[in-house]
C-alpha cells in the first residue's frame, strides 16, 4: 500500500493502532491530543469554571471534574487546581456541538444536562438548579460565538455570483 492510500485509508476510517493509542490515552490519563486545547490559556480568566459530575465516555460511569470553557473549548481535569502545566483529562470544541439542553427526563437525574454533536451526546450534572443553568447559558453563548466566527469567515458575495 502506497503512502497515499495509507493516508486516505486512515482518513476514512482509522486503523486499530490509533484505536488503540486513543483508549490508551484515555486510560492513561492522556485523553485528549494536545492540539485539542493548544494555545488556550485555560488557567486563566476563563468564560466559567466549576464542579460537574460527568459521564465516562468508554466506561459509562460517573466522575466529579473541574470544568473550564475558555475560548471555545470545554476542557476538564481531576481536580481544580488548574495551572499551565495542567493537563486536561478531555476536551470537547465547542464550535461542533449542536445542542445544550436540560436532560433531567432523559437520565431521571436532577440538574442534568446534555451536550450533543453530530457524532454524540454527552451527559453532565451540576450541584443545582442555578449552576445547571448557568453552565447551559454559558456554552450556548460559546456555541453561538463560535458559529458566528465561522460564519463569518465564510462570507460570500452572492451578487458576485448572479449571472
């Protein structure tokens, strides 16, 4: 198999190895890459930040993580003292999800929310009514900044285009 090929064929669907290197990162504690939440400051003056109890995505258990949302990206870690040299146990970019949304009725669980992409959904919990809330505000608005920076880079001329 050529390079080429090598490269479309993992572009399509990714080979056994990289499924391994990402439950591997995932276990170990290394989820996600590095460029997931490069160059973002998180340590610092983020959008919010706080407790929410989220579900495992390979192991469908639940865990207490400190959450920054800083420039379009949700990234958590084990505990809240977040400093540059922390390393993020995930990162979910904001500009990919479609959906923030109460989840109490889908998980029979209070101050439950979702966060939904293309490809998944995500289940989250906060302490309360107030902080469920506020983190739904808070990531629409992010949703919303992010769909609007990519709209806007991708402005056309549609009167250049008439014939």
């Amino acid at each position: 198999m050529t390079e080429l090929n090598k490269i479309k064929q993992d572009r399509v669907s990714p080979s056994p190895k990289k499924k391994m290197e990402s439950i591997l990162r995932s276990l170990t504690g290394q989820d996600p890459n590095p460029d997931d939440y490069r160059n973002i400051d998180f340590w610092s003056d983020p959008e919010r930040s706080g407790w929410l109890t989220k579900q495992g995505d390979y192991i469908k258990t639940w865990r207490r993580r400190w959450f920054v949302l800083k420039q379009g990206k949700l990234v958590w870690f084990k505990d809240r003292n977040v400093t540059r040299g922390a390393i993020p146990r995930g990162a979910i970019p904001v500009g990919k999800c479609l959906t923030v949304k109460g989840a109490e009725d889908v998980l029979n669980k209070p101050y439950a929310f979702e966060l939904s992409t293309s490809q998944e959904t995500m289940f989250f919990i906060a302490d309360s009514e107030k902080e469920k809330e506020e983190w739904i505000n808070s990531i629409g608005r992010s949703i919303v900044q992010q769909s609007r920076s990519v709209t806007d880079s991708e402005v056309v001329d549609y009167d250049s285009t008439r014939c």
